[in-house]
C-alpha cells in the first residue's frame, strides 16, 4: 500500500513538472496563407494588362498555382460546366 501512495506521489511530481514544461512553450497555431485574389478588372487598358499579367505571374510561382480570379466575365453556366466536369473525374 506505501509503495501505491509513493508511485502516486512520484505521478502528481511528474504531471505538475510537465504541466509546467508546457506552460512555458509558446504556442504558435499554424497560419493558414489565404487564398490569393487576382482582379481583371480593367484588363483591356495596356498598362493594367501588363499589370495582372505580372500579378499573375507572382502569384503563381509564390503559391504553387493556386489563386483566384474575380471579374473575368466567364458566364456562370460555363463555370458550372467545368464544375461538373471535374466531378466526373472523382
């Protein structure tokens, strides 16, 4: 029975000497990068062209491919279709 309470005893040191580690690590979540948005807006003057295309450009070679386009005027239904056609493949 003394060597329980011992065992107990020697249990309660290690779980305050951890609770006490941790205590001092400091907590970082992970952060999740957004995914980046890339406007068309205005894309027909010259100078904005050039300009999205570069965006573009940085984009894709900063986060592997993956952004958004917004005011590209490609009409819903033809986004759907490429939804749907995705989907074909899973």
């Amino acid at each position: 029975m003394e060597s329980e309470f011992i065992a107990l005893d020697k249990a309660g040191e290690e779980a305050e000497w951890l609770r006490n580690f941790l205590k001092d690590i400091p907590y970082w979540p992970k952060p999740v990068a957004p995914i980046p948005v890339v406007d068309l807006s205005g894309i027909e003057a010259e100078d904005r062209y050039k300009k999205v295309v570069d965006e573009i450009r940085e984009t894709s070679e900063k986060y592997w491919g993956f952004f958004q386009l917004i005011n590209h005027e490609v009409r819903p239904s033809v986004l759907e279709g490429m939804i749907g056609g995705t989907h074909k493949f899973h």
